[in-house]
DNA sequence: CAGGCATCTGAATCCTTGT
DNA sequence: GACAAGGATTCAGATGCCT
C-alpha cells in the first residue's frame, strides 16, 4: 500500500520501481513536449516571448525521447491497476511518439480529446495557423480492460453536450497561476485546474489513488484534494515540489464549481465567417452579389471570401461601409441568386441555412 | 511532367515510384486506417469477443500498419518537390503512427489542425467521450524548407482574424454526399469540401500540382478543380474512381483570374527604398523625424537617406533597432511632419502615397 | 465606482531576400 | 551556403491606472 497525498522527490524513472505493482487507479501525466525551440520570438510590438527553454524539455533527438517515453510508460503501467487508467497531455510536438509507444506498450486509447484554448498565443509572424489546441490521451491498462468512466457525471449538466472529445478551457493565467514575488511564473507550463477537475471527476471514484510521475507545481493533487482522490506526486525539481506543497496545503476543502465541466457546443460559439458559404459550395468564387434587395451596385466574389467591386477589394462589410457611407452589416446588404431557384436571396438566408445544416 | 487532372488506378506504392520525383507541389492523404486490432472485438454489448492479449499478434498488426505507413509515405516524399508540403488526416487510431513515421522521415510537421465536427455521431452507450473531431497534419518535406502558407488569404476567409488550429466543420452530408441509386454511401469516409478548400486555399497556389494516393471519390480533386489548381488522384477501387471522375467532371472549369483566386501578399509587394522618398521630395535631407507615434527620439534624415541620431548613423530600420532594442521595421516607427498639413505622419503612409501614385 | 484605455502575456518547433 | 539587411507580423483576457 502506497502511502498518498506526498511528492516523492526525484526522476519517476527510477522511483516508480520502487513503488508497488497494480496499486494505482489513475496516472496523469504531463511529459515534457521535446519543444526545441531554437531562437527568439519577438511580439509586432517588439516585446519578446518567454520561451519554454527549460533544462528538462531537452532531448538530444527523437531516440533519446523515445526512449524516456517508453521507460516512463513501462514504469506507470506497472503500477496501474489492471482497471486502471491513464491519460497524458501533449502537443504535435511529442503526442505521436507517445501515442504510438503507449499503443506498442498495449495500453487502449479509450479517447482523444482535443484542448481547445480559448486565449491562445497567436502565431506572430504569420506563417502558420495559431497553435490553439492540446490533445490529451485517455487510455485503458489493456485491451478489453474495464475502466472508470462516470457518464451520469459528466451529463449532468446537460445531454449530449459536455461528453464530446472538445473541451473548450483558457489557458492558466491569473490569480491561478503561480508566480514567484518577482512575478516570473513559477512553473513554465502550469495546466489549468478545470483540465484536471473534468479528467479526474469522470474517470475516477471518491478515495481513487491518482498517479502524477510529471508534477511539477501540482495541479493534479490540488484538484484530487478538492474532489477527494488520494494523489501521489513525482517530482524532480526542488522549487517545484516546494511550490506544489505549498499550493496542496492552502487548498480548503471546497470544491470547483460544476460548469467547469459543461462543454460548450460549438454550435453555440460559431461566428460564421463569409467564407464558410464558399467552403461549403453555397457561393463560388466568380460570383455576383448585388448591393441591397432592388438592383444595386455588383460585386464579384474572390476565393479568399473578399469582394471585388468598383476596383476596391475588402470584405462585406468593407465594401458594404464604402457603399453605404457608414457603418454597414454586410450580412444584411448583400444578395445573391440562388442556385436553385433563380431568385435573388440575401447571404444572411444562407447563413441561415448553414447554421441549420451543422445542427 | 506529370499528366494532370486524372485518375490513377491502382496502389499508391505501385503507382508513385512511376511518377518524376520533386514533381508534386502538395499531397493530401487520407489513408485507410483499417487496423485489424480494431475489427470483430466488442460485441455490441461491450463485451470483448476474443481477448486476446497476445503481445506479438498486437505488433504484428501494428507493425504491418506502420509498414504500409512507411511504404506510401516515402513514395509520397519522393515525389514532392523540395518546397512542397503533405497532408494527413486520421484519428487517434492511426494518427499517432502516422505522425512518428512522418517525423521518422524527415518531414516537418507545421500545424496540427484538428477538426471539430459540428455534428458528429454520438456516442449512444454513454461509455466513453463522444468522438467529435479528427486531426489533421501538416508537414513540410524537410525541417527548415521553404512552403506556401497563405497567411492574409485564410484570414480573409475568417473575416480578419487569424485562422487557428480548430476548424469547426459540419461531416460530410445532405446533397454534397454522394450515394447509389439505393441511397446508401458510395463512400463510407467522404471528407466535407470544406476541409479542402481551407486546405487548398491557404497552403497551394493557383496552378499547383495537388496529388491523392487515396482519392476515394474525389473531394480533393473536386476543390482543386473549383480553386483552378491541377490535381491528381490515385485510387485502386474501381467503384470509387467512376464515382469520383463523374463528380469532378460536373464542376464547371474555373477561370477566375489569378487576381481572384489568390490574395495580395503584402510581402510580396515591390521593395521601396527610403531614399524613393527624398527623390521624390516628400522628405529632404536635414528634415527630423520623430521616433514614435508620440515624442520619441529625434533623427536627422542625411542626404543619402541614412538618418543621423544620437552620434550613429544608419537605415531606418538599423537606427529603429537600435532604439527600440529588437526587431523592428523602420517605416513603422518613424514619424515626420506632413508638409501639407504639418500634422505628424507615418514614414509608411508617405510610402503608402508613393505606391499609389506609382500604380 | 464605473468605464475607458494602456499594458502585459500565454507549451511557439514563428522571415525573406539579396549579396 | 553564409551573412547582412530589409521589413512584416498578434488575439483574448487579465490587470491596473486614470478620469
């Protein structure tokens, strides 16, 4: 029997080994991502960007990540239970090599959930898309393995909704993320807690045993602690576990509040862009729209969504404004005819029709 | 030269090492994830039908997965031409093999995207998340190489802000799903033309060589044909390819203009020296610029267009950086005095007149 | 005290061209 | 290919100051 609710100082490596087999329900892991970033990232404002250059997110090469990998997943798989769990969180960077050992070490992805951050970093140069998601692996010991899994928790709020595989959550930041007296984070990549309360309330039971080998400033056991698991932590760094411990010990006994479980639909956030009626074929790039309901000024439809008219380019609502003389919501001044009645109909009816479409 | 805008029967492995290397501009490919592990093992109950937990009989599957992996990803490298870039889509059975193998290979992965369906199908026994998005991956062929990404044309399409790594994308369904006669699916995997038109749009340029190795019944090549890009398919399913080549000849030939299919790049616009703004004589020699919207270091333009501040000399853009102590574009920090209206003006605003009169 | 404006920051594999 | 120089580039949310 393990004794719980400590950090145990040192590479997980070597101290899992020392722990007994088949006593832990749930291990949480949050690995180091193999980030290599190689230089710095400056702000169009000129500020620059605190890189995660940390010591332990070094590795020499995808050999040398492999490897750590798949030592740490042996270690944790040997002291799960044989109903017992496992979930790690990761980026592009790192989740395909530990996807595809976890699978060669038989562990079952059970799912795949997609951390969609609500205030992410944009991607300052433009030159790739905004890196705006996670992903976190939830897996069984083995195939055909039981599982926790509180379906009637999770649905609580409302059916359906809060049991996809997208959590829309904000980064940590504010009050929640701790910071030395100097205000410099204290840990580099602190996970927010409502990450942790959804994966622990709906895959473990009261009085569970969750297993931490990565954690750093203790997210895992402040949330275990307020919904009354027992944690264990693993831990290399001195100043983190010191915070960690600081952190559990404050934590009173209340708990999150319940909608940090709600997911919400994504239906319900879609702002649908012009171009979503060009991705879906409603409109083509090449054809006219017509400015207000009775015969007004033509614009031809560009691929990237924008419109052409009278030599300027912008958007609906940029041309609308031009040709209005004032504030104009684009959506309800344009028409098009529609392909299958020949009628003129406004693009705000086709936006209409595609929010029903994605119903 | 590759013969475009058709449809190749057979096996991807078989047909590419067929092809010219360094030909290809992009692949996209949505390959078969078929793992047999995942085939006859749960009864509709959840019971486990044959439980095998043989070790070897789990990695030879896995490891016969990984081989045709391997097999159709090197020969999709070897057509791609060394700026050109690769596609995958899958879920979170195969992704993460996929995903080691492309980093294994060299490639270089740039985005993960995942897509959020809006409507996916749920999971009615409540036993785990429902599975609601599948991931995409982006590469270039190699780490540093150069590649296409349309940064201001996506953001066009997303009504000026940024595109992010979440696409919230409705399945594939209504009139755009094509079925038999008897109404069932032609294909049981059709991705929505809208994941291709994101795609198409922001990572290839009009006229681009697009390829498929698992073209399926089309969609890549149908958006392809809407964005006036070439594209070819490779498809060993008879059924599919007459559904596919039936679908795209239907799409009316595009013949935007280029100007409507791509986006200004602002990077790509002409080079305008500093000094075009003293021939020109919107600025003069010994004229004093201002660093900073608001009072900021004071600069004396010289005659060479080299400005003179504190002691050194240098462009715009040295002097700017020496300033602001980092990156910085000069014509967007200096300021001047606008001789009409004697007003303060953006250095770039006077650049802005100048391209203007120059059209 | 409310509201407005400026500032700061977050797991980021973050430039391009000419010499 | 290395090097120097030009110059393009950001979103949401929290915090704090000022009026």
């Amino acid at each position: 029997m393990i004794s719980p609710n400590r950090i145990l100082a040192g590479d997980c490596r070597t101290i899992l080994p020392t722990l007994p087999e088949a006593s832990v329900d749930l291990v949480f892991a949050d690995p180091p991502y193999n980030l290599q970033l190689h230089q710095d990232l400056h702000r169009p404002n000129g500020t620059i960007v605190n890189a995660v250059d940390d010591a332990w997110d070094q590795f020499a090469d995808f050999a040398a990540y492999d490897k750590f990998t798949r030592e740490w997943l042996t270690a944790c798989r040997r002291v799960l239970k044989p109903d017992g769990a496992l979930w790690v969180i990761g980026t592009y960077h790192n989740i395909h090599r530990v996807g595809a050992i976890l699978q060669d070490l038989h562990f079952w992805i059970l799912n795949e959930i997609t951390w969609i951050k609500t205030n992410p970093m944009p991607n300052f140069r433009g030159v790739r898309f905004t890196n705006a998601h996670e992903t976190l692996l939830w897996a069984a010991r083995s195939r055909g393995a039981r599982y926790t899994f509180h379906h009637h928790a999770v649905k609580s709020l409302n059916e359906q909704l809060q049991m996809r595989s997208d959590w829309v959550l904000p980064v940590c930041g504010g009050k929640e993320r701790l910071r030395a007296n100097d205000g410099a984070k204290v840990h580099s990549t602190q996970k927010p807690e409502a990450l942790l309360y959804r994966v622990i309330l709906s895959t473990t039971n009261p009085g569970d045993l969750i297993l931490d080998p990565f954690f750093g400033t203790g997210t895992t056991g402040a949330v275990a602690k307020r919904l009354g698991r027992r944690w264990l932590g693993i831990e290399k760094d001195a100043a983190y576990r010191r915070a960690a411990q600081k952190r559990i010990d404050a934590i009173p006994e209340t708990r999150l509040p319940e909608e940090d479980l709600a997911t919400p639909d994504p239906r319900k956030r879609e702002r649908i862009p012009f171009g979503r009626l060009l991705e879906e074929g409603m409109l083509s790039a090449g054809d006219t729209l017509t400015f207000g309901e009775r015969d007004g000024a033509k614009a031809r439809i560009l691929a990237d969504a924008s419109l052409s008219c009278k030599g300027k380019r912008g958007s609906i609502h940029q041309i609308a404004r031009l040709l209005h003389g004032g504030p104009s919501n684009g959506w309800d001044r344009w028409f098009a005819l529609d392909r299958r009645t020949g009628e003129r109909i406004s693009i705000n009816r086709l936006r209409e029709e595609l929010r029903e479409k994605e119903k």
